[in-house]
C-alpha cells in the first residue's frame, strides 16, 4: 500500500514537471521622461549678463585680445538667444546689450586684426601721454614738453601700423599731443605767470587806489592777451576770456602794458611763410585736421562771432582785350598755357584752357590776364584739389576742395580756405555741416561721428564748446554746457534706463551740486564728486522714506538721519 502511494506521487510530480508554467504578467514598457521646459527669459537674461561679465572682467584685465574675443562672442550669443524668448521691455534691454556687447566685440575683433604691433604702439603712446600728464601736473613743463613730443612721435607711428578706428584714435591722439606738447613748452609758464598776477590782484585790489588799481588791470589783461598768443586749443580761449573778464570789471580800453621786470617770454617758432604765387599759380591750400572729441581743460562757452561769408564775394569779370581767342599752346618759364586764349599786350593771356606747371600742379578754367576768374578746378600734384568760384587769381566763393588726405569740403571759400556756411566730411566718414573758420568748425553746426555719436550746438576752434546737444553712442542724450567736447558746466543726462541728471558737470562727469532721478522711482539730491555722491545730500526712496546726511565716495555715512514718511 506504501509503495503504491509513493508511485502515484511520483507520477503526480512527473506530470506537473511536464506542463508548461503560466507566462508572467508582463511589465509595462518605460516611457521616455518629458523633456524639459525652454530656458525663460529671465533665466536667459541671467546667462548672457554672466557671459558679459565674463567678457567684461577680461577686458579690464588686459587678458589677450583672442579670449577677449571669444568671451564677447559668447555674450552675444546669449543676448540673441535673449531676445528671441523675451518681449517688451525685457526684449528692448536685451536688444541695447546686445548692440553694446557686439560695439565692445567689433572693437576688440579690430585691435586683433591690426595685430600686436598697433596694440603695442597704442599701449606705449598712452603710457608717454601719461608720463607727459604727470610732469606737466607738477609743473615740470619742459619735461612735459618733451614727453608730448615723443608721444606725438608713437601716436604717429601707431596710426601708420593701425587700421579703421584705432588708426583714427592714433590720429586723433597725435594731435592732442601736438597741441598739449606746444602747450606745455609755450603757455604753461606765461599762464602760471598770468594766473598768479591775477590771484595777487584780487585780493588786493580792494585796497590799491584807483589809479593803481586801473594799471595793475592793464598788466593783468596785458599778460593774459599775451598768453593767448603762445596757447593752442582750449587754453588760448581761457585765456583770452580771462583778458576779457579783466577788461569787464575794469570798464575801459586796453591799453598793452607790460608787466615791469618780467622775463622775456619764450616765442613758439614761427609759422613758415608761403610768399605770393606768380600770376596764374595759386598758394597750396591747408589741409584742415579731422575732428575728434577729446578731455581739455573748461572755458567759458563760444562767443557767437559772425564768420565772413565767401559766398557774397561777388565774381567781377576784368576787362579783357577784344582779339578772338584762337588755338593756343606756349610755354613761359616753367608754366604752360594749351587751349582757347589770346595774348595780350602785356604778355599776359586770356581765355579758356589748360595751364601746366613743372612740379604737377594742373589748371583747367577761364583766365584773365594770366589770372583765374570764374568758375575753374585745379589739381595738385599732392592729390589736393578744388572745383569752384575764383576771383583775381584766388579760390573764392562756392566750390568743393578735396583734401590730400580724404577729407572733403563743399561750401564757402575765402582765398582758398574754408570760410563761412559749409559741409566737412571726413575720411573716416564723420560729416560736420554748419560754420566754419580757418577750415576748422567754428560758430554753430552739428557733427555725425562714424560710431553713432552726435552732436549740434556751438563750436570753438574745432571743439564742441558752449551750448549743445550731444547723443553719446552708448545712448546717453546730454543736453546743456560743454567744454573741448564734454559736458562742463550746468546740464542735463538723461540715460538709456530712464535716469536723468540734471545739474553741475565737471570733464564729463557730474561734479558740483545736481539732481538724480532713477526710473525705479528713488531719487537724489545734493553733492556730487566725479560721477560719485559726496557731500551733504538727500536720497529719497518712492515709499516717502528719505535718508539725509554726509555721503562719501557714493556711500552713505554715520553722519546722518533716516526720516520716515509721516514723521
């Protein structure tokens, strides 16, 4: 019975051994996980202003110009990358840094194609102009001189190794130098010496008896009329408004009295005189630098002279003979006269035609007598030339000169110079159009830099000085008082964000007492130091909370008070 038991369980477990087991239930099949959201506008925003610090941070460390580069790259990337996920003002401050980013990297882009001789020559010009700037700070002018001139020299040297706005900045800055240099050496003495005369004389006029008082004036405006005499740029007008303020004050003419005992003053060496062209050859005509804003010292804004007007020189014809001009073709001297003329009694021509000179220079126009009259272009063998009016053998009235180096005038003309209403365009592609004296604006007229920048209002020896309107290229719109070309004097900012400045400008930057007012709605009042809040003032926030007191260097200190609204 045992063993039968035993059998069936054996067969039993054989059985359950044969039948397949059950399939499993089957697991479900993963799914892909969801694929994460587009970066925000904000989150955007947040990389390409870490991208622009980034590039920023190696700018100002002077790291090489390639990861510069690549760094302001990135930036941009990241502000396009900005723009096309935001809208509405954040899409518009995306946008104004992505102009800035990309100005910053074009600029960079430059400097590494002109490669490491400009970036050397730029970076060891700037070094001598400080040198020179640090001598002529502590008077040491003839030291001062010297170092200009040598900055002068590398200014030179970096605009021929340059190329686009470095070589127009190397440009530029040598020119500075020139006229800093010439300072340094002629005006910074006699200026120091007018400058203490005049100290002297104000604290002790009081005192002097009237008769005293009107010669010690004299002297005073003697020396500064002097002084204005050796100076270039900002500097002569200073001056000259010093001379004029003495003049005011004292209320009767000058008269030139010289100051008893006083050393002789060093003379500047004298311009080279070009003597009279013979009939028929004019003078070369001068050449009138391209403008460029720069720092100089403050003077007082331009006083509105009335400019000659060339174009009211009236085109008389000279008499001429009555014989028929004919084919003509002579040579006298080194000049040669090819077309329609007639010789006259006196030797001289008249006519229509062609005159050659030996050194290149071409004529092609009316002569009478041997001297050009009415309307007539000549060719310099330098590549200068001038299309226009002529009256008795001189470029006056209305035409368009085209300068040696690019530059190019069309307007008023007084003896073959720039003079009166006109339109300047430079090679560099800045377009000055408005007043002009001794081919340099001069008077009212508006100017459009290559870069953005403009600028319309008042002008002083080719300097924005007086009263204008400037847009920087970086947006900001200034309106109000300028001197050589930056804000100086009272005016107002108003910046790309919204902010607005009005008050005290001193080289640029707010300095003196003035008004802040930030869109966000917080706003200050009171004292100012190169751009930073310092001295006694109040900051008040939009909650109607105000916080008075001494701030310094932009800080506020523990000299002062919160006062809360209400209270």
């Amino acid at each position: 019975m045992k063993i039968a038991t035993a059998l069936l369980l054996l067969a039993a477990a054989a059985a359950q051994a044969q039948t397949p087991p059950e399939p499993a239930a089957s697991a479900p099949e993963p799914q892909p996980a969801p694929a994460p959201p587009p970066p925000s506008c904000a989150q955007l925003t947040s990389r390409a202003l870490s991208a622009d610090l980034k590039a920023a941070t190696a700018q100002s460390q002077n790291q090489p110009l390639q990861a510069q580069v690549t760094l302001y790259d990135e930036a941009v990337a990241q502000w396009g990358a900005a723009i096309a996920a935001c809208d509405g003002r954040a899409r518009e401050r995306a946008q104004r840094n992505l102009a800035d980013s990309q100005k910053a990297h074009d600029a960079l882009a430059e400097k590494l194609q002109s490669g490491s001789q400009c970036e050397s020559a730029h970076r060891d010009a700037g070094a001598l102009q400080e040198l020179a700037r640090g001598a002529f700070g502590e008077r040491r002018f003839a030291e001062a001189a010297s170092l200009y001139r040598k900055a002068e020299g590398m200014w030179e040297l970096a605009a021929e190794q340059c190329n686009g706005s470095q070589q127009q900045t190397a440009h530029a800055k040598r020119e500075q130098s020139e006229i800093d240099g010439h300072n340094a050496e002629f005006c910074a003495p006699p200026f120091e010496r007018a400058r203490e005369f005049s100290t002297k004389l104000r604290n002790s006029a009081a005192a002097l008896p009237l008769a005293d008082r009107q010669t010690q004036s004299q002297i005073g405006e003697t020396l500064w009329r002097d002084t204005a005499g050796l100076c270039k740029g900002s500097a002569q007008e200073l001056a000259m408004n010093n001379a004029q303020a003495l003049a005011r004050e004292r209320g009767t003419p000058w008269v030139a009295t010289p100051l008893p005992g006083a050393p002789p003053t060093p003379k500047p060496p004298a311009t080279a005189v070009v003597a009279a062209p013979p009939a028929g050859k004019p003078a070369a005509t001068p050449t009138p630098p391209a403008a460029a804003p720069a720092a100089a010292a403050a003077a007082a804004p331009a006083a509105t002279t009335p400019l000659r007007q060339a174009a009211a020189v009236p085109i008389t014809p000279l008499a001429a003979p009555a014989a028929e001009a004919k084919l003509f073709d002579r040579s006298a001297g080194d000049t040669r006269y090819v077309g329609q003329f007639v010789r006259n009694e006196d030797d001289t021509v008249t006519g229509t035609g062609r005159v050659e000179w030996k050194n290149g220079d071409v004529y092609e126009g009316p002569l009478v007598r041997s001297q050009r009259h009415g309307v007539g272009e000549i060719r310099w063998a330098s590549g200068q030339r001038y299309k226009g009016d002529w009256v008795t053998d001189r470029a006056s009235g209305r035409g368009l000169m085209v300068f040696a180096n690019g530059n190019q005038f069309d307007g008023a003309v007084v003896d073959g110079q720039p003079e009166g209403e006109g339109k300047l365009t430079y090679a560099s592609g800045d377009v000055y159009t408005g007043q002009i004296r001794n081919g340099l604006p001069h008077g009212k007229g508006s100017y459009v830099w290559m870069s953005g920048q403009r600028y319309e209002g008042e002008w002083v020896h080719d300097k924005p000085q007086g009263q204008g309107r400037m847009r920087f290229a970086n947006g900001n719109q200034y309106e109000g008082q300028l001197a050589a070309g930056l804000p100086q004097g009272r005016g107002r900012m108003v910046f790309p964000s919204g902010d607005i400045y009005e008050g005290q400008f001193e080289a640029g930057n707010a300095h003196g007492d003035g008004k802040y007012a930030w869109k966000s709605g917080e706003r200050y009042e009171g004292a100012w130091s190169r751009g930073l809040k310092h001295g006694q003032g109040i900051f008040h926030w939009p909650t109607g909370d105000r916080w008075e007191g001494v701030f310094k260097d932009d800080e506020r200190t523990d000299d002062g008070v919160m006062v809360r609204k209400g209270s």
